[in-house]
C-alpha cells in the first residue's frame, strides 16, 4: 500500500473509518489499520485535529504571527531554543525559516492583551532572542488547505455591457 496516498487522504479527511480507508486506496482494511498504527508509531503522524473557523465561534480567539530573530553563542543551537520556545502552550506553531528573520511562530491567546504579554514577557526576554515583530491576524481566509467562511462573499457587481 502507498503510504504517502494514505497520509494524502488523512490530510483532506482525518474522520473517514479505516474501511472507507481502504475502499479508497484498494486495499484491505486490516492493511490500512496496520499501516496507521506504523505512521502513528513512529511519530510520522502525530495527531489529529479540526480545522476550525473561529469567527463562528461565540468565544474570542486572538491569534499573532511573530518574527523573531536570535543571536546564536558557541554553547546554543537553533534546535535548543526552539525546544525552550515551544514547551509554551501559547505556541501553536513554531518554525525555523529562512530570510529576514530565525524563527517564525503563531500564538495564541484569549485578547490581543494576552498575546501582547506572552511576546514581551516570555519570548522577548531570552537570551538569544534579539528582536520580535508581531503581527495581529485581523482575519483568515484559508487553514490547512480548508477555505474558511461562507463562501458567499462575492460582493462585485455584475457588468452588463
């Protein structure tokens, strides 16, 4: 069975049973099983989660992109303040990128406060971090590939010659 098929369809659907799975992929579903339990073992897959629109949700949702920019000493690696940057539950994502910046990070959190705190009292304040720039998502379009919103948004008006 074609692995990278199996993690494709997971990509667009994480919900489908083992036996659609395999329906899909023409395989058998005790094959399918096993390969999920293989990908989830050796950490290829490491989780499942929604992809929720949070402007339909009653509750406040803040979320920021940070640049961060950090000096590298003889005894500190990329590897080692990342692992101290990611232990925070604000986190939800962190990268090493190339460019103008080290690292790229999305937080989250209940305010703009929130966020704002979390940057200049947690992040900030590293040793080798040398500079942030944060950037408020004042709106989303797109997650995992998903188109959020209702997809009735075409507010142009027609032209008639």
């Amino acid at each position: 069975m074609d692995k990278q098929s199996l993690l494709d369809l997971l990509r667009h659907d994480a919900r489908e049973s083992v036996d659609d799975i395999a329906r899909q992929l023409g395989a058998d579903a005790d094959a399918v099983a096993a390969a999920l339990e293989e990908l989830e073992d050796d950490g290829v897959i490491r989780g499942y989660q929604a992809v929720v629109d949070w402007d339909r949700v009653d509750e406040e949702r803040v979320r920021a992109q940070v640049e961060v920019d950090v000096e590298l000493d003889r005894e500190t690696g990329y590897e080692q303040i990342a692992r101290r940057i990611a232990r925070f539950p604000e986190v939800a994502t962190l990268r090493l990128v190339s460019g103008d910046y080290d690292f790229f990070i999305e937080v989250e959190g209940d305010s703009m406060h929130d966020v704002s705190n979390f940057v200049s009292e947690r992040i900030a304040p590293i040793p080798e971090v040398t500079k942030t720039v944060t950037h408020f998502v004042m709106d989303s379009y797109k997650e995992e590939g998903i188109e959020l919103g209702d997809g009735d948004d075409d507010d142009r008006l027609s032209v008639s010659p």
